[in-house]
C-alpha cells in the first residue's frame, strides 16, 4: 500500500498541481461572482483537478461519486436527526428555558457569562442564526431590567454559540471533518470542548469590556443606556430581582429543565458511553463482556444516540402537540440540512479526487519539508477559504477535503486535532459574506459598519487566535 501511494505520488506532474490552483481558483470564483452554488461549484473543481492529474474520465467520474456517497454514508442520517431535535428544542422553547436557568443560577453581575454559556450549549443542536434569533428577546429583557449592556450580552450570546457551531457535532461543518479525518464523534466532540473553553473566556472577556464601548457610540435610538449594574451597583440586586419576576412569568409556557436537557444530553453521554467501553476493550479484551461491549457499541453509535435524542425531544417536549404539527416542524427541519449535506458530499468529492489521483500524496511530500506545523495546514486553509467565501460549513468542508490526503503523508498526525483544526480555522473574521454578521448585527440593531465589525468581526477573530494557540498547545502534548 505505502509503494502504491509513493508511485501515485511520483506519477503526478506540475499539470497536476497547475490544475488544482485552477481548480481552487475556479471554485472561489463562482461560489463569489456567480449564480452558480457552492455545491456545483465543488463538483466542478473536483473534475478540474481530476483531468488535469491524468485520471481517465471514467475514474474521474468513480471517485467523485464514491467521495460524495462515502462522506454523506458517515454524516447523513446523524445531521438529519440532529436537525429534527433542533426544531423541536426551538419551538417548545427548550432553548429559552436553558438560558433562563443559567442566568439564575449564575446570578447578578455574571449576565455575560450566562449568556455565553447558555449560546455554547443550545448552539449544539440548533444551527446558530435560529438560535440566536430564538434567544435575541431574552438578551434585550436581561438588558433593560439589569441594565447590562445589550451588546454584551449579545456579543457573549453569539460568541458561545459560534464556538461550537464551528467545533461540536452534530453541527455539520464538525460532523463532516470528524467523517473526512475517519474520525469518532465522541473523540470530536471531547476535543471540540476542551480546544474551545479558552475561547469562551476570551470572547466574553471582549464582550463585557469592548461591548458597552461599542454601544455608548451607536445613535440613540439604537443603544440600551447603561443603566443600575453598571452605573449603581447597589441597584444591581434589585435589576436583577426585576428579570427574575419576568423570567417566572415566562416559565410557565416552557418545558421543564429535565425535558429540556435530556434531548442534548443523552446523546453525547451514550457516544462517550461507547467510547469509553471501546476504550477500555482495545487496552484489554478480556476485561469488557462481547455483549456489553456490543450494546455500548450500538446505542454509542451516533446515528443511535442522536435517533434516541430525538425520541426524547418527540416525547418529552412535544408530547401535547398533536402528530401533524410535530412532523411538519421536523420536516422543517429537514429541509433547512438538505443543502448542507449536498455541500458536504461535494466536498468529499474533491478530497476524493486528491487522494485517488497522487495529488494529495505529491503535495504532503512537499509541505512535509516546510518550517510548518503540519496540524496547522487545515487551520490555514480553512482560515483563507473562509476570508474569500463566507460559509463556514463551506469553509470547513473544503479545509479538511484538501488537506486530509496531505496529512496522511506525515507520520504522528492526530487526526482528531486535524479535522478540528480544519473547523475552527473557519471561525476566523466573520464579516459581509457571511449571514450570521448580518443576523448577529441587525438583532442587535447596528448599523454602522465600523460598530458591526467591533461587534462581530472582531471577536470571531479573538476566539480563531484563541483557538489557533489551543490547537498548537494540544499538538505538543497528543
């Protein structure tokens, strides 16, 4: 096998590399200037750096339909799943009941924190401009009665949801890398935590220090004035006494804590239940029974765990609404991933072609001779398709396709840490092209350009750095 991919290597030609800039080229040229989208546009690029490497058009077309088929048969059913329990949190109001309690159980003066917290964890599930959008209402109720700065609250809002939106499957950027790299979901998900709590104590750091700056320029009509916490801290109890009365009044239309959190947690405990247990079974065989092992086996499996998930969620949170409505909201749901999975299978398409052409190979040769940490190379590229593109599931999906097939080239990569690098590389500057700027911003009602990058250019860019720096740290050490 390792003579195979050395002879593919030595085989390919400067037309080959030639036709995978012109391939690059081609792809960020139509998803930006173009009506072309970013699925066909991948598929093309695919073909393009098939011909040029000398693959025969018969193959060119195998590897691109085996790439596209092979990454969807890793991540379909899971994204599908995850979005059906995504709407449900959204429209019982799970989501909102999350956020409440942290911000009780936190308290006065930690509304900032709360807020990121409470966007880190219900980002999960829910794809970050819904929930966002869900949980806007409580960032301005919290503001009024508490005082807090809006933007603040809204910046550490946003910014939590951001992290693991980028990091934490069943997210479909992460989701995808995780099935690209071969990865566990379990492994994805610990590492997608641990490389992204610094970030969360970065970003909220900006937010509660750069926010009320940013609103004390914002005309008028458009800022929340600083009010009892920040200006009479001796009024900080009674502010915050006033959002709990509301809060009180709220919770009685939402769904109980323990409803609310199950969906989300029983999931993730039953994939690192399957991950412990294998674990332990590869160290010593003899030590886990054949049938525990395949129990923990099966219901770990993330296509189990995220299916039982959402039977939580179906009959927990949606158990008095009738079956129509339940299934229509799922099917809302569905039809929001529907693109995102064909963008993705279009991306493992072209990763497809890198490998089974020597490019790949022929490449990862050459960066294996660079001053260059190779862990970065993903982190990189996913950091530059981003600047020029916007999506950052594109962005991820495209990071990881290329860089995959060099990484396997270079000895004592972990794979885990590269297919996290690919997705939190995408984090890196959020601005025009990219919608969650816009939704981010116009919730928050600022206009003005300038304020619009302080308020989320700039912080998505502290928590990419953040991020940068924990991924070189863990490569020290894993």
């Amino acid at each position: 096998m390792i003579f195979a991919t050395q002879a593919a290597a030595a085989s390919v030609g400067p037309g080959a590399i030639i036709g995978l800039v012109l391939a690059i080229a081609v792809l960020i040229l139509l998803v930006l200037k173009t009506k072309v989208h970013a699925l066909l546009a991948l598929i093309f690029a695919a073909s393009i750096a098939a011909l040029a490497a000398g693959m025969a058009p018969a193959d060119a077309i195998k590897a691109i339909t085996n790439g596209f088929g092979s990454t969807l048969s890793t991540i379909g059913l899971v994204v599908g799943f995850g979005v059906m329990m995504g709407r449900i949190l959204e429209v019982s109001g799970a989501a909102e009941r999350l956020a409440i309690t942290l911000i009780r159980w936190l308290g006065t003066k930690r509304e900032e924190w709360a807020m990121s917290v409470a966007g880190y964890i219900i980002s999960i599930p829910i794809f970050v401009d819904s929930a966002f959008v869900i949980l806007t209402p409580l960032v301005k109720a919290l503001s009024t009665s508490s005082g807090r700065s809006k933007l603040t609250l809204g910046i550490a809002l946003a910014g939590g949801m951001a992290l693991t939106h980028h990091a934490v499957p069943p997210t479909p950027g992460p989701l995808g890398a995780a099935g690209i790299y071969g990865v566990s979901v379990g492994d994805m998900i610990l590492y997608g935590v641990l490389l992204t709590i610094p970030a969360l104590v970065t970003v909220t750091l900006y937010a509660k220090f750069v926010g009320p700056r940013i609103e004390a320029k914002l005309p008028v009509e458009s800022a929340v004035s600083v009010g009892a916490t920040e200006q009479n801290p001796a009024n900080a109890q009674d502010a915050f006494r006033e959002f709990t009365e509301l809060a009180a009044e709220r919770e009685k239309n939402l769904p109980s804590l323990t409803l609310s959190v199950l969906p989300i947690i029983v999931p993730i405990a039953l994939i690192f239940l399957n991950t412990a247990v294998t674990s332990i079974a590869t160290a010593n065989e003899n030590l886990v029974p054949a049938s525990v092992l395949g129990a923990a086996t099966f219901v770990g499996n993330p296509v189990i765990a995220v299916g039982i998930g959402v039977l939580f969620a179906i009959y927990g949170l949606a158990r008095k609404q009738d079956r129509g409505s339940v299934l229509a909201e799922m099917e809302k749901g569905i039809e929001s991933a529907g693109i995102i999975l064909l963008v993705t299978g279009g991306g493992g398409a072209l990763g497809a072609v890198l490998r089974e052409s020597g490019t790949g190979d022929y490449i990862g040769q050459w960066v294996a001779g660079l001053p260059l940490p190779a862990i970065m190379i993903p982190f990189l590229i996913a950091t530059m398709v981003r600047l020029v593109q916007g999506s950052g599931t594109v962005a991820i999906i495209t990071s990881a396709s290329l860089a995959a097939p060099i990484l396997a080239q270079i000895p004592d990569v972990n794979l885990v840490l590269a297919a996290q690098a690919a997705a939190l590389g995408a984090l890196v500057f959020s601005y025009f092209n990219d919608s969650l700027f816009w939704v981010v911003n116009r919730m928050l009602g600022v206009k003005d350009v300038k304020s619009q990058i302080m308020t989320w250019s700039v912080p998505t860019t502290v928590a990419w750095a953040t991020c940068g720096l924990a991924i070189l740290v863990a490569d020290l050490f894993v």
